[in-house]
C-alpha cells in the first residue's frame, strides 16, 4: 500500500537530516510548532541547485491547508513521500600508515 503524504511526513523528524531523493542527496529541516498545528520543511540539494520548500497549516476544521513555496503541489508531496532519510555518519578517524593506534 503507498504511503499518503500526510503519513510520510509525520515519519520525518524534527530538526535537521540528510536523505536521498531520486538519486541526489539532500539537506532537510523540518519545524514543527509547539501546538502541531504548523510544520515547515525546507529541502537543498547538496551540490546542486533543487530546492523543495513549503508549509502545512492544520486548520481546525481538520483540514490540512498545504502552501509550497514556489513550486507545485505535486513535486511537493512526491519529495515528502520519496525522500529516503540516512542518519549522519560518525566520523572515522584515519591513521597514517607509520602511526600505531592504540
């Protein structure tokens, strides 16, 4: 069964994450309002130049009142469902050949 925007967008995290979208890395942040009732995301290309950007207003009517930022509505809810969360990588220190690790 798909995953309906308003699921995937609940799984994503507050705060900061990177993730995969039709093969091209990404920086998101998500914010969410103390009363759940506004949640912005905000999506860059790292390296590139796409963008993915908008905010969702849950009404009291239950409605949920979506506002992109400048692009469709579509390529929107297709980013929030597609979008494959990675957590960050610990560093790795490297040791020069010569230096022993202890």
């Amino acid at each position: 069964m798909a995953m309906t925007f308003e699921a995937a967008l609940d799984l994503l995290p507050t705060g900061y994450s990177m993730g995969w979208y039709l093969g091209r890395k990404y920086g998101v942040t998500v914010t969410r309002s103390a009363d759940g009732k506004r949640v912005k995301l905000f999506a860059r290309e790292l390296g590139g130049q796409d963008i993915v950007s908008f905010n969702l207003y849950r009404l009291e009517d239950g409605v949920d009142a979506l506002r992109p930022c400048e692009m469709s509505s579509d390529k929107v809810s297709d980013f929030v469902i597609g979008v494959e969360l990675r957590p960050p990588q610990a560093a790795v220190p490297s040791f020069p050949p010569h230096v022993q690790q202890v």
